[in-house]
C-alpha cells in the first residue's frame, strides 16, 4: 500500500509529456551525440496515451535523467545554485502506455487521490 499523502493519475498525450518532463533540454545543446541520440530516443509517440502516477513532491533532472524524491541529502546537492540539475514540482513513480491503433491522441487530464490511513 502506498504511503498517507497525496497520489495523482495524469493521462496525456506523448507530447504533453515531452513537454513535462524534458523542457530543461529543449533549449540545451547537448554535449554528445550519445546523449542527443539518447534524449531524442526518449521522446513519446503521440499515438499512445501514456498514464503517469506521481506525487507533489520534489524530483530533480540532471543530463535528462530522472532522480525522484531524492534523500535530503542529495536534495541539498543537487538544488544548489552552480548544479545543472532542474528541479521539478512532481516525482513520477510508474509510467504506463496505452496504445491507440492508428488514432492519434491528443490533450491531457490530471486525477487527485488522497492516500489515508
């Protein structure tokens, strides 16, 4: 069972996503052809609806990668001002896809539940 708090359900489309999760690199050059081919290979098709459970809580992106919910520790490194880390307002906990055929999908919706004891 999950932990008390609050627990969201958003489904969008792969370009909403795109947009959530990657705008610190959109205007970024990046420093490899790796890590460009990597990021590109990221990107969600918008022919699938993608469902996103996370919480509102802190999550940093650093190169593109994800570090949910970090120790404190590690919140303190990586929110200092000379890191290249992008700290987010929400920490994704599972991803799933949903494909849609042929249709193309389009818009997003965001769902609260709140976990009680």
């Amino acid at each position: 069972m999950p932990p008390p708090g609050l627990l969201c359900f958003t489904v969008a489309d792969g370009n909403v996503n795109n947009l959530s999760e990657y705008r610190q690199i959109v205007g970024e050059m990046p420093r490899s052809a790796e890590r460009l081919v990597a990021n590109v290979n990221k990107l969600r098709a918008n022919t699938k609806a993608y469902v996103r459970v996370w919480r509102p809580e802190p999550d940093f992106q650093l190169a593109g990668e994800d570090f949910p919910d970090p120790p404190p520790s590690l919140a303190l490194i990586l929110g200092a001002a000379d890191t290249a880390a992008v700290q987010g307002r929400n920490s994704k906990i599972e991803e799933l896809e949903i494909s849609a055929g042929d249709a193309v999908i389009s818009g997003g919706k965001t769902v609260q539940v709140e976990i009680k004891e």
